[in-house]
C-alpha cells in the first residue's frame, strides 16, 4: 500500500487541479440531493415538521478486544489498544510517513460499523467547538479515517486538517497515558491476555486537575510522582517523592501545577517505574532533591 513520503510540514504534495476541483465540487452536488430528497419526503416525517434533516444511526464498535486486532486487509501492521504506549505515537517531530503507517495500525473498518460518520462527526465537532473524543478507540479510528481521506486525496495534510491531525494524536497520548497500567494474568488463564485494571488503577495521570493531584499527594503521603511533560517525551521524566516541595503544594497565584506538565502518580516505586519503562520506553530521571531511590530521605 503506497502512503504519502514528504515531511509533515503543512506542504502540498502536488495534487492534480481536477482532483481538488472535484473536492470541492461533490459536497455541493451532495447537498442539493440532500435537499431535493428532503423536499420529496411525505410531510408526516416528523424530521420534516421539525425543520431537521434525517441523521445516520450512531456508530457502533464492533470488535472490543483489546489484546487483538481483528481480520482484515490491514491486520499485518496492526497495533492492538492493549499493546499500544505511549513512546509509541507520533509527536510534532514526526514525519506524515511515519504518522500515516500509525493511523493504518488500526482498521477503523473492521472495528466500527460506520467509520465515516463517526469521523465526519468528529471533525464537525473539532471546527466547531474544538472538542474531540474521549475514547481510544474513537481516536484511532478517526486518525486511521484521515490517513484513508488524505491519500484519496494524494495530498499530505495541510492546513486545519494537519492541525486537527495533530491535535488527534496529542488527545490519543493523553488517553493512553491516564489509561490505568495492564496487569499480568492469572497464573493458571488459558490464554494470555492483556488485562487493564479499571478503577483505581495503581498510576494515576492528572492533567489539568490541580485539585485532583493536590488531593492524591495528600493521601499518599509515601508515594511518588513522575513529573513530565504534556506529550510526556522520555526526555522529560523526573521521579520525585510526593512529598518533595519541588512539585508539592498549591501553585503560585497564576500558575498551576499540572498545566503545563503532567503528574503520574503511584503509592509504589516499582509500579511507577515499571509504568515509565512499559508506556514510555525509559527510566525516569531522578530528582536530586528528594532521592526518591534512596531508602527514606527527607522531601
């Protein structure tokens, strides 16, 4: 399958004048049999009475195991939900190449029912109000619906459409980091199977939850806190201990502290640790301020 080579850089890849000619004119045509049909329907519709136009059925996930990707035309590349990381998703240094092969790790076919109207969906929503989904699942098969429109269109994203792109595959980074961290299974399971632990997990990610972090530190008074970036690029890690006063207490007034960067919390070293090796791909620096490797040292 041919993707689309040149950098991400908001650059036209040279697509022929009838193709973009022909974008712009089919929405148009569409709408006229929109409306033309509408017209033609029986007045006791009650879409009709009410001055609205008929909508699709909502879309429907139709495979939810997440420990395997289901059958189809892009099964060898896929990456199932439970084996994705973030280290794993593109960021802003990326190239399309490399962001166009990850949205095709997800068949967004063969999991939903209707791809399309759950990606049209989407980006009416995101130029609208620019609110996005807050699924996993929704994510990647909007990102997976992005790559399949730009390669119709023999165009690499440009625009609103490279922003909304990236604005995907920040909301996917942020999922799966809050995403609580997979657990061995049973010793005795039939098959082995990628089993998430759901509420509460033992990392926690607060973005943007003062409150929230505020609150678990004080609770866990003995506990620990990678403090990283929004993206959480390996680079950016840095262990702590919760009490340490480097990250602890309120913000100064015009200021936050999980705002600018994310606090991933855990009331165990080793849990917090092995989360930073399995989601990010490193181990986290270490704060020499609190020596949160040593035995018990002050915060």
């Amino acid at each position: 399958m041919h993707v689309p080579g040149m950098a991400f850089d908001n650059q036209r890849s040279g697509a022929k004048g009838p193709l973009r000619r022909l974008a712009t004119r089919v929405p148009g045509a569409r709408s006229r049999q929109r409306a033309r049909a509408a017209v033609a329907r029986p007045p006791s519709d009650p879409d009709v009475g009410a001055g609205r136009t008929p909508t699709r059925p909502d879309p429907v996930l139709r495979w939810r195991d997440p420990s395997r990707a289901p059958a189809g035309a892009f099964a060898p590349c896929a990456v199932p939900n439970g084996q994705l990381r973030v280290h794993g998703i593109p960021d802003h240094t990326g190239t399309w190449d490399a962001v166009a092969s990850f949205c095709l790790s997800y068949d967004g076919y063969a999991y939903w029912d209707d791809v399309s109207e759950l990606a049209t969906r989407s980006i009416r929503n995101w130029t609208r109000a620019h609110a996005l989904p807050d699924s996993i699942d929704e994510v990647r098969a909007c990102l997976f619906y992005e790559q399949r429109r730009w390669h119709h269109f023999g165009e690499e994203p440009n625009g609103r459409g490279a922003q909304y792109v990236w604005a995907l595959l920040e909301s996917l980074r942020n999922l799966v980091a809050a995403r609580a961290v997979p657990t061995a299974p049973p010793a005795d399971a039939a098959e082995p199977r990628c089993v998430f632990v759901t509420t509460p997990g033992p990392v926690r990610s607060f973005l943007d939850d003062d409150a929230g972090y505020l609150a678990w530190v004080s609770s866990h008074s003995g506990g620990f806190v990678v403090n990283a970036d929004r993206t959480l690029s390996p680079n950016s890690l840095m262990l702590h201990r919760a009490t340490c006063s480097c990250i602890g207490g309120p913000a100064r007034p015009g200021r936050t502290r999980t705002g600018h960067y994310r606090k991933v919390c855990a009331a165990d070293l080793e849990s917090l640790v092995d989360w930073c090796r399995m989601d990010i791909g490193v181990d986290p620096g270490c704060c020499g301020h609190c020596h949160p490797w040593s035995p018990s040292s002050p915060g």
